[in-house]
C-alpha cells in the first residue's frame, strides 16, 4: 500500500499544479499565525526564496530583512518589491547572504525554514554570537506524514535540548487567502509563488535567548557529538 502511495506522489509531482485552485499554501497563514511576535519589529527571513513569506510578514512588521543563498532569487525578490504598485512593500528589502558564512544581519525575529541540519548552527550564530539579539528564532520546518511534530522535533537533537514552544496549523487553508479584506497583496504574492504544499502541517518552533541560554548550561545532551562537530565544521568554513 505504501509502495502504491509513493509512487502515485512522485508522479504527482511531475504534473502541472492547478496553482489557481484552492487549496494551496498561503504565505499569508504563516504571517497570520506570527503576528504577535513580528508586529512592528524588523524582521529578518534567512532562506526568502522568492520572497513570498517576507512581503506576507512585511504587513505586521515595521521592516522585512529577506536573505538568501542563491542570487537569482534575490533578484527576483527584488523585483516584487520594485514592480509593486504604490510602495506597496516599501519596508522590505532581500540580500545575498550564506548563513553558514557570512555576516547575518541584525534583526528583532528571525523566521527561517531550512533544513534541521543547520538548527544548532543557526542558534550558535544567532544566540552565541550575536549578545545583542534578544527577539526570538521562529524556526518552520515540516515532515509529510508527520502527526506529532514535537516528537519528530525531538529526533533532531536541538529542540531536546534546548525547549521552547512548537505550533502547528494548517497552510493549505483557503481561508488565510483573505486578510481584513486585503486579497491584493496576498495576490501579488501568489502570482510569484505558492503552489500547494504537500506537507499536511506546517510546524514552528519557537525559542528565545534565555531558553536557550538556560538549558544551554544546565543540560547535558546525547546530541553534545554533533554539536560539537556542526560548531567545528563551522569554524573550519569561516
Ligand atoms: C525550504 S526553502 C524556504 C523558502 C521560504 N523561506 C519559504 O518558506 O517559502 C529554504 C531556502 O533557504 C535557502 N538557503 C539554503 N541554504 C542557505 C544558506 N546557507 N544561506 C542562505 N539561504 C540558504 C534556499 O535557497 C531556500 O530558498
């Protein structure tokens, strides 16, 4: 039976998506769902793609700082925020940035979804390395087929160790598409991106300094040996 799911998913994944039909992953159900945090803070997304989750954040938040690995979609990120009409997204700028090297630029929240292997490296250079930061790291990450997220979370080693809290909602809901009534911004934003996400749910986690700094000292974790080698990689890379 699996092996029939499998199979029917990888061809679904070779077929054109019907990106203007519902349901499909809005950006704007994840600004919704952080809103509290990021509302009038400068925001940086680590890993904007092109772009959509930054202008979905650039309502609540006072500036949007999108950065991002590949330059091509920078660019086009960039594009957005120049075309769109009115300065529409006159608060939110994208750069070129490897995390795992450069410089990461200051932020009140950092919202990121990137692959879990770089969890502990982006709390070494967010938390470690950066005193002043005292917001909190929004971290997405999501698992098809995954019913209980802080399980899986605990598979990856820095949620187990360091706390904080985990979320989960759904982004496929047609219902995030409208915003007090504001559907052209978020239609700009589906014009340039989203189609629908195959993950049923999408999860945050979400951890501040003190959390971090707390279990930091006091728990000594199994996962120590990775740590220890994700920190070395780094400083070998930098
Ligand atoms: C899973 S996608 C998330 C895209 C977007 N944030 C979203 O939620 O739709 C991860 C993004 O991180 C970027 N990325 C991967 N490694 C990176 C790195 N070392 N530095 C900066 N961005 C990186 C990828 O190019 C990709 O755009």
């Amino acid at each position: 039976m699996q092996y029939i799911i499998n199979y029917f998913q990888y061809i679904m994944k070779y077929l054109p998506h019907n990106i203007s039909g519902y349901p499909r992953r809005s950006p704007l159900a994840v600004a919704n769902r952080i809103e509290k945090y990021i509302v009038g803070k400068h925001v940086c997304e680590i890993g904007s793609h092109k772009g959509a989750i930054s202008l979905a954040l650039s309502q609540y938040a006072s500036k949007v700082t999108g950065i991002e690995i590949h330059k091509c979609l920078v660019y086009e990120a960039s594009k957005i925020v120049d075309n769109a009409p009115g300065g529409l997204y006159e608060n939110t700028s994208f750069e070129y940035c490897d995390i795992t090297t450069d410089s990461i630029p200051a932020a009140d929240i950092y919202y990121v979804w990137i692959t879990p292997k770089l969890f502990n490296l982006l709390l070494r250079r967010l938390l470690d390395e950066k005193p002043d930061f005292k917001g909190k790291i929004i971290f997405a990450f999501t698992k098809m087929g995954v019913t209980n997220p802080v399980q899986y979370l605990k598979t990856m080693g820095a949620y187990n160790r360091f706390g904080g809290e985990v979320i989960t909602f759904d982004i496929n809901s047609p219902s995030f598409y409208v915003f007090n009534g504001q559907t052209y911004r978020d239609k700009m934003i589906k014009t340039y991106s989203m189609s629908k996400s195959p993950h049923s749910k999408y999860n945050l986690w979400i951890i501040d300094r003190d959390e971090y700094m707390k279990n930091k000292l006091t728990v000594n974790h199994p996962y120590e040996n990775e740590w220890q080698h994700l920190c070395s990689t780094y400083k070998s890379l930098t």
